[in-house]
C-alpha cells in the first residue's frame, strides 16, 4: 500500500536514512511538458531548512527523473523521479531500536514487521513525503495545464491562536482568491499563514522551541476552478478520496470539508447553500457552506478544507517509554534537534494531495483524457 | 465506484424509490455463524419510523439473504442480500425534475449524469445506506467472532449543545467502555445519546422541526479490542481508510481521530502518548491523544473516531433555487414532512463504515484469514 | 473475487441451488437505452435445454432488473439484475458431500473453504455464468451503441474433428465478417457451428452421448470494428486482460491470439503483418496474423481469439475417486443427464466475457465517457 | 497499468534508451532475507548477449536495491531496484520516427499517445523487463522461502521442431521433476532446451539468422509444491492471473493450462484426472491433465503451462510499412543486428510472471502473512 490512486498512480518508496526516495508517478496523460524544475520546485518548499523552524539536516532534495518523459512532454509511460540521501547519520539512532518514541509510528512498525528499519524514523519518516511531493508537483501541473485549476494551502491556526485569513472571512471568498498577492504573503511567512496577526503565532512557536516543545496547528486548503461533477457517488466520493489522501500525512488528526464541525452547529436554512445563475447564465451557489461538495460531487464552487495537524511528537525534553527488549519503562531522551512545528512544511504535501487526489477522479470521471492531452 | 474495500467488498446498489435496494458482500470467509436476523437486526436500527425524528415512510426494509449462506455459515462465496421498497410513491417528486434542492445532490448527479432518478434523490437517498448497513452487520458480526471488536456509537452534540458524555470525559474510558448498560442507554434515547443533557438536546430539535428547520450535530464512534497493527503506512493508513469510508456517507461533514481539531491545539508534551507495560505485561498507552492510531497503524488503544453531521438539507421552508430547463430562478418548497435530524439514523451506518474498513484492513492485515475462519 | 474489472465492473453472485442468482453491473455509463430483453435475450442463448445437447433441467432463467434504469436509459447507477432459481433439486447431490468428482471443482472448494456448498457445484456450478452473461449483455449493448462493435464466438472444432469455417480461411476474413447470415447459421446449429462439417461434429458427440461420454473443442470469437489504441501496455494489456478474462470460465484450458500456437512455427518475415494505406487513407494491415493486438494495444484489424474448451467433467461412467470423511478411495457414479459438450452453451458466455473485457479497457481508454454518453 | 498484483505489486518503469530502468515491489513481507545478489542472477539470465542467439547490445545490467532492505532482510516497505542504461545509442532510432516496424507495437503506441519514446521501442522494448524480471527474483525468493516452491521454464519447440522432453512425456513428471541436473540441463543449452533433439533446433536457428530472419518457439513453464487451495473462484482465478501476468509479454501469442488445446480432443474420461490417497494418506491426482488447476483453485499438482512465442519481429529483410507524416507506403530496413530469437531469453521473464502471480495469490489466499515471515 505505497501507492494511491487508480488511474494516476503515485508508487512511493524510500526511507529517511536509506540510499534515496523517490516516486512512479503511472498514469499521466501524454504531452504535458514537465521538467524536473517543476518538481524540484515543490520539493524545495517542502525541503529541510526551509525556514527557522525546521530540521537543520542538510540536503539538497535534488531530483532526477528517469523515464517517462521525451523532448520535454510526458509520453503517457511512468516517470520514475529520484532524489538521493547525502546527509543521513545512522549512528543518531541506535538508541531507538528498543525504546519506541511516544506519539511516532516506532512501535507500530516495530509489531507490524519485526525487522524494522528505525533510523530516523525509517519508513515512517516525514521524509518519504518526498515521494508525495513528486506526485503532487506533476499532479498539479496536469490540473493546472488542463483546467486551470489552482490549489493553494495556508495556516489558520497556531496552537489556540486563530488566524484572521481564512476562506471564509476573507473579501477574496471567491473564484480570483488565489493570486500572486496572497501566494507570496504566504511563502514568505515563516509559518505559511497570510493572517495579520503571524507574528503572534510565532512567537508562540519560538517559545515552545526554547521549552524543548512542540506545537501544532490548523491549515486550510483551497482549489479553485474545478468542474461541476468531479467525484463518484456512494464509495469514491471526492470527499472520501480527498480525506483519505489528507489522512495519509502521519501528523494529521482531523479533515473537515466546507464548514465541517460548525455545520453541525448549524440549522439546515443555514446551512444549504441557495443555486442562482450569475450574468453569464453560470449556474453558482451564493454561499459555500458545503465546501464544493454536494453528493460526494463537485459543485462548482471552490473546494474548501480544513485539516488538524498535531504537534511534532519528537520533543528534546525527557519523556517516558518502554524497553521492548527489556519489557522494561524507562525514560527518553530524543538527542539533537527537531522541527518545532510541521505545519508549514506540511503544506505543500498536503497540497500534494489534494492535487493526487483531483487528477485521479478527473481522469476516472473524464474530465481529463487518460492517455494522451 | 459502488464497491468498497479490497479483500472485505461490499458492492451496494439500488435507488429510494426502485423496485428495490441491496449489497453484494464478497470476501467474508467461510464459516462465519449469519443468519438473515443478524442483518435485520442493523437494519433495524436506521429504518425510518425508528423515532419520533425520523421520516414516517413505511418501510419494512425486510431483508433477504439470496446467497452465500449453506447450513447456518458463509461458505465463502459472494453473499447478496435484498430489501424490497414497498411504500414508494413516485408522483410526489415530479416537480423536482428541474429544480434541484440546494444542500442536496440533486444538480450535482443531473449535470454529471444527465439521466438522473430524481425520484426521492433516487441513488443519492439516505436510503442507499440500506446496503452499507447490510455490508456493516457482517462486518460487525466478522469482527466481533474473531477478535470480540466492539464498535459503538453515540450522540456528543446537538446544534451547539455539547453532551457530558464523550470518550475523554468518561470514566468508561477504557477498555470495558462499551456494555450493556451504556448500549441500552443509547438505543433508548431518541437522539441515541447518553449524555446527561440529552433532553435539552431533545426540545433543541423539537423547536426547529416546528420551525419547519432541521439541525445537525457530532457523533462519536469507538472501536475496542482492534489489535496493534492494523493499517497500512503511507496509503492505506487506518485513519486515511476510516476517515474515506466515513466521508462517504453524504451527511458528513468533517472526522477527527482521537483528540482531532484539538490537537492543533495541545503542545508535543501533551499530545503524545507515553508507553507503559501493564501488570500483565501488556503494552498500554497512559492517555489516548492518538484515537488508538499512530503512523497510520493501530497501536493497541480503542479507536476514537468524531463524526460531523450536517443538519438534513429537505426542510420545509421556502428556499430559492434554479429551473435549470427555463435557467430562472424560482421559489422552492418541498413538500411532505422530512427528518428534522439526521444525526441518530446516521449512527449504525457509520459503525457499519468503521466495521466495513477494519474488516478489510485486517483481512488484508493477515489478522482473519481471508478464505476460511 | 467475484468482480471483475476496473471501470465497467460485474460483480457476480449467487450458486447453483440457491435461492437466485445474479450481478451488479457498475459503471456503465448512463443514457445508454436499455431494458430487460436486452439481457434476456443473451440469458436464452446459454440457457439449460437450448439445443439437444444440454442438460434438461427446466429454467426459465427469467431475468428481473432492480435499478439504475430510469426511462429506459441507464442512469450511471449500478445496475442490479436477479434471475431466480425455480427448478433445484437438492437431493441428487447429498451424495457427493465428501466424494468429489474428478475434473470439477469439488475438491479444490472443499479444501480452501471447509464449510461448501456442494449441491449442483455450488457456486463452482457453470450455472454461476449466468452472471457474466448479464453483464456480458449490458457491455454488448455498449459497445455496440458507442462503437459499432459486433462480437461473435462459433465452433470451429470438435474433438479431432476441425471445421472448416475460421476466421483465416474464411472467404469474409475482413470486417464485414460478421453479418445476419453468419449469424443465423451459426444460432441455428446445434454446435454453433458454421462449418459445411458440423454435421460430423454432431454425430461424434452423438456417439459420445450414447457412450456416456463427453467431449470438448474449440471456439473461435472475433471482435470488429475496436479502434486502434484500446488496451494498455505491460500491465494492463488487451491481450492480458481478455485473456484473464476468458480464462475465468471453468471448462477453459487455453487461449491463443491471432494464429496463437502456430505463430511458433512462422518465421518473423511470415508472421510479421505489412502496413499500408487504404483508398480512404485508412491504416491497414495487409495480413492479421497477431489477431488485432501489437504491444498490448488494439491496431484497428479485427480481434481474432480462439479458446480451448475441455469436455464436460460430469459423465455418467464409474470414475474412481476418494471419500474425503473416510479417507478412502471408492467408485462414484454421477447420477443423472449431463451436458455432454458445453462448447455450444460457453459461447455466449465466451462473448460477454470478451464484451466486458473490451468495455472496462474502453472506458479506462478514454474510448467511452465513464460517466455519461 | 505499469503495476500489476494486488497485495504483491510489480510497478515497472523506464525506457530502452532512457536513463535507466526498474520497477519497485511492494507488499513483499519483511523477514525474507534478499540481497541484490539475488536480483542479479535472474538479470544475468535475460541479459543481452546470453548466448549467440541474443543482441550484442553491450549492457551489464547491474541492478541497485534503494530501500526496502535493513540488515539483510526484507522490511515491509517497499523495494525499489534500478538498472542504469549504459550502452544505448539513440541516433540509430530516428530513421523510425514515422515509419511504424511491422510486428512492433510503434503504431499502437503513436497512435495512442501521440508523443512516443520511439529510441529502441522505448516503453514497448524487450528490455522493460528487466522490471519484471527484478519483481520476479523476489518473489521467486519468496516462494522458495517460504514452501519450497520451484519454477521453472524450458524450451519445448522452436520453429515445427517438436522437442521430446516435456512434463507429459519426461520420467521426471513427478514432484521431484526440477532438479540440479535439469536445471544445469537447460541453462548450458543455448536456447534453453533439454530435449534431445536441441541441435536440430539450434541449426534451425542459425539458418534462418543467416537469412535475415527470425523465429519462434514454445515454453513450458512448470512450478511445484503449490499447496492445494492457491487462486481465487470466479474472477481471480489461478489460471486467469497466471494467464494474464504470462499474455503480458510482448511476444507471447497463447497459454495453455495443463493439456490445454489437446484437451478438446480428449473424451471426458480420458481427461478427468482422478484421485487416490498416497502411501501418507495425501491427496493425489492419478493424471494431471487440469496442470494443477481446477475451478481456477490449485489442486495439489506441478502447475503445467505452455506458451506460444512468435518470431522476434525485428527482421534484416526489407519490409513495407507506412510513413505516417507523408501518409505513404515505403520499404523499412531495420538497421543493426537483432535477436533471431526470443525464445531463450523470454524464459526467465516467464518464470518471473508465473512467481509474481503465484505470489500475489497466495498472499491474498492466507498462504503467505502479508506483513512479516
């Protein structure tokens, strides 16, 4: 189960401190121009050392691809794209074969398979999303080059800190809402977050960086101009499908489409969002309670989603576990340094997803063609 | 895409107002005790007339089991089951022809499919879960045989009344949650919920269905007795399966796996779930932050799954929609009497989802032997 | 695995002495016209007592749709079909509980399954394709009404006995192949065979009948007028595909391509076929020695499948076989009337499982709209 | 569809003449032990230059394991594998660009996608198999490991030249048949073939290489020790997915099962296979002309498989084709030097398939834990 997706497919494979990661993206139609550059692109906003708040492990995430491209275009073939380890140090984790880190994947993995690879994580590492990042930066190329399509993700929320941007408080709730503008508010915050009221919410991350703590946060996930009619009813809903590639990301706890939670809050005349046809006879909705999901199907309005994101479990202060080996508790001390927080790192896998998870129904529900553009 | 799961498949079909509904249920392995009670039984359970807040549609919902079953057990092969409609009565809904109902998935299903059985939303009525609970009774019985899995669910929230009664505030919170006691509480209480506060919740509903409105609200499902283990890392992850299978009944709004939204919240310290041995030896987790997921593998914990469910979008008032055949728009009212809530009905079809995907992931999982128990 | 396909999918059900059997077709797309004796019709041509040479067991197979037709047309919702069971008689077999029958099923069942249903095969019954046959029927209708595609399957040998009507010798080796005439001599004979021998086919299974024996031969299907580019390559071949798909019935033990077998004995300049342009500027092959598939894809000349059918494993003779209760060997005579040849009653089966094969990889192609024609 | 399997997955990637090739298994247990040694000698077995018979395309197909192995074994996760191209020289290719070879899939892959790798075949190259045949050794290891099971394929007739060794008429049709002596046999011969009349055939061979031509052949594929109980009834039958992983070779024009096409011509009692109780009380089949399948479920017998190969259609002889840009006819002189035969050097190939199918069939079956050995 490394790979997601039935007619675009994404293989990943890889581990933090093996040889390389990488992804096979299946299932692209012919003729999209696609370099490595756009795909170098998205793995560098995802990259280690991004921004204060990141793991200081230094590496490039220089990407090659291998196969599935000619004279610049997709042949329609599988494009295999690799990006080598150069600065894994094995010896960092020897401490952790036998005493499974509190809030990680360690001890799952270890039950699960037995002979388990827990340098850094392994398999369960934040950096096989290096994988995803690959799929996602050729998925969103495909969205874009054929529908226009654009998604863009932002942080909301820092801890019990709540932005002022969202999508539904914002003068931009509408279909011009992502433009340059806010593109690059967002990518030159530290945090990812277009809300007035950022530095408050760093500031509260620095603090828990200097209490050897961690925290999380809320992002919201928007795409803009996807047809009326994307997602299977009954089983492959576009909501099942989008929670399901969103849950996929190990630090996400929680997925709400539209208003989510609040709409339990609120009363059906509330809620339901009321259909008229625009000057140019376009049939719109004049809210967008439901996210741009009615039915499991795309309703032509903005797909709106909302997503948990805990807080980065490797903390430096001192924790207790057990000694599987020893049938033992015993205290924890996670060594070196760790991202304080996931959130903004997060955002371009998530992204990712969302854009996985479109091009796969757009291509199964025929929106785009499955072999050749 | 009316089939779910890889190696447990439930295949469901039919329409509210067809000759009839049902599933196709492949991959149970032979030998499980069923009978057509253990069915009817679920069925039961979401069948309209079940409440003072549910529709007053006469429905037997009498089901069928056509094959599968030889002497009293599964044998293996696909298992059919049929519930006739009897009580249908098409004539009421020939003014919805051209006027999709805003919160439905009326114009989504019309401009996907073109031909559309607008007929009582035909294949996007809540009736369709006939066959997820068909499909969730098996399941349950499945689990329950081979690992005495558990699976309840109950009321937490009614518009914004939140209960008392919830996993993290419960003395029950462990691994002997789920009893007699509590499961009568639930089935007794027309809200299923068993919350101290649950007839504040009661008159809350009372008051919008005289208001000819409707009101939504948050259910929480628990799994118990699920071993570690279970779910795939990176794409098939138990939360990322729970959370497709949950998003796709057409209600939900929004899922959280075990502390959810507030996770975002909490710092590292808080959030993670330290490890200890029990007096048995057995590995237990001192707090269940995590829901019982970690990695996208169950860790030995009851799963914690939070549910939101949006207010049902038929309600009496007038609304304002399009005649997508004049493209005007005009005043709609939907006639006859409608659920006011959805939330109670909507409980034994999300445990039938939870039961459904954990059958499939421990089949697949090696944890019940896919062709013979 | 009771489903085969990816977008246009058949989920079979149902055994040879149960209550009914049948299948849920899913994802056809809607708008195709559609109605009961479109199945009916392909029903009675594999139906038990369609020529002298097939069991007597009186079924009308009537076949019952229960949804996803809506005024005549498909909708894009499953489409459920039932046929039930009027005529089993589930004593003749009480017999054959713990002594399988050599050259069936019996045993294999037993084995991997514990608890069989063992009256009449069960649901190792050809019986079962009476499921195939309706989706077979919905997947002609489709290609048919979307492509012109005519799909035919005749006898061109029984026992030793070759015929002298095949697709290579064959004055219509071309795409007017098939037409009305072929049709009516091929549904009119008793063998399904259009050879000027059949009347010597006829008399060896005779002769075979009245020895309590049977017999077996080989079928030839050929498909017209599949556009170039259906089928994808390595992994998802036409040939791959429709070769799985064929073999998935019983009594199969072989299937060759275009000249199969014999292309291992052409020399490469003898095999390969030329390409040239017709008088309308169409691609052509000057020859169609690979059976309409180069690299797994479709290249525009007519499909060209032949399939190797073993006789009827049931005879009326004394075979030698073991008590499984017993751990014995002991002699077991079948009792009643058998087919002594299926060939005949396999070709519509053979047809629709070529039909479903060409539909699921035509919709996955891009060839037919998933959704909506 | 690069991918095939469902819990044992294969994803195959790269071009003749791109950058280099390989594939990544996933779903293969942890704890199998596996080093790239193993891998290696299955490549060297289908590497250009084997024989005289074969390509001198100079390539040492050095494969790379990237992840998916910790201290020698097997994790869980995924194993991803790549062979760099070396040696290839794309300017002899550019004469084909719009000149489709006969007996090629250039046309099919033009056609359908429009931008076409056309360097060597690109996609539609023999040489893509080096993924299959990377997916092939593991899970060869895999079942070897774990129940001893052997495959193995040999030559049985190249051109008409029949060969005399074959599972029904050798002295070793038996359990015991694959053993050292074959196996060095078969290896030391140049195409592969333990018959005594090899040399005949290798003359064939060589004669019609001196004419600019080439030919083809038959394989038997046997595999022993497949338990009892291996295959899905219905739509996942053994011999459909072994029929389907085999037809998924470029060059392969038919399967046989057991007897296959001589089973038409067998009365019903000369081919049931009946049963008897061995000296150790086990199960046996007095024949094996089923070839170890019945109901689509292995039986207890060797799996017996032959498979049709058609002369290589690369050919030195001058050939018309069409020029696609012009839309005219011309003559095509395949440049260089090809393989007279693929036969040999297919056999690996084939044997990888059949222990791919094997092993994603016996994983879903319970035959093999799906997670850890």
């Amino acid at each position: 189960m490394n790979t997601i997706g039935k007619s675009f497919r994404i293989t990943a494979w890889g581990e933090s401190h093996g040889k390389a990661l990488g992804a096979v993206v299946d299932g692209c139609p012919s003729n999209l121009p696609l370099t490595g550059e756009d795909i170098q692109k998205e793995l560098n906003r995802r990259r280690p050392g991004y921004s204060l708040f990141s793991t200081p492990r230094k590496e490039g995430d220089k990407v090659e691809i291998l196969s599935g491209i000619f004279e610049g275009k997709t042949t329609g073939t599988p494009i295999s794209a690799i990006v080598y380890n150069t600065n894994q140090k094995s010896k960092d984790y020897s401490h952790l074969k036998n005493t499974p880190r509190p809030g990680h994947a360690d001890l799952s993995y270890k039950l699960k398979y037995g002979n388990y690879d827990y340098r850094g994580g392994g398999r369960s590492s934040g950096r096989t999303t290096i994988g995803h990042t690959i799929g996602g930066a050729i998925a969103k190329k495909l969205l874009d080059y054929t529908h226009n399509i654009k998604i863009i993700g932002y942080t909301t929320k820092i801890g019990n800190i709540e932005g002022d941007f969202n999508y539904y408080n914002s003068i931009e709730n509408n279909e011009k809402m992502i433009n340059e503008e806010l593109i690059n508010k967002i990518e030159n915050n530290p945090l990812r977050c277009p809300s007035s009221n950022a530095d408050e919410m760093k500031d509260f991350v620095l603090n828990a960086m200097e209490n050897k703590n961690s925290v999380g946060g809320v992002i919201e996930l928007i795409a803009l101009n996807v047809p009326v009619g994307v997602g299977n009813p009954i089983f492959g809903k576009l909501n099942g499908e989008l929670s399901n590639a969103i849950m996929n990301i190990n630090a996400v706890k929680g997925v709400e489409i539209g208003r989510g939670f609040e709409s339990a809050e609120l009363l059906g005349s509330e809620m339901n969002d009321e259909y008229y046809y625009d000057e140019n006879n376009n049939i719109k909705l004049k809210t967008n309670n439901c996210g741009g999901v009615l039915g499991g199907i795309s309703c032509g309005a903005p797909l709106v989603i909302r997503v948990a994101v805990k807080p980065t479990p490797s903390i430096s202060a001192v924790q207790s576990t057990i000694n599987i080996e020893n049938k033992t508790t015993e205290n924890l001390e996670i060594g070196g340094r760790h991202d304080p927080i996931i959130v903004p790192r997060v955002i371009p896998v998530l992204e990712s997803m969302v854009a996985i998870a479109l091009s796969d129904l757009m291509i199964r529900g025929g929106f785009i063609h499955p072999c050749k553009l």
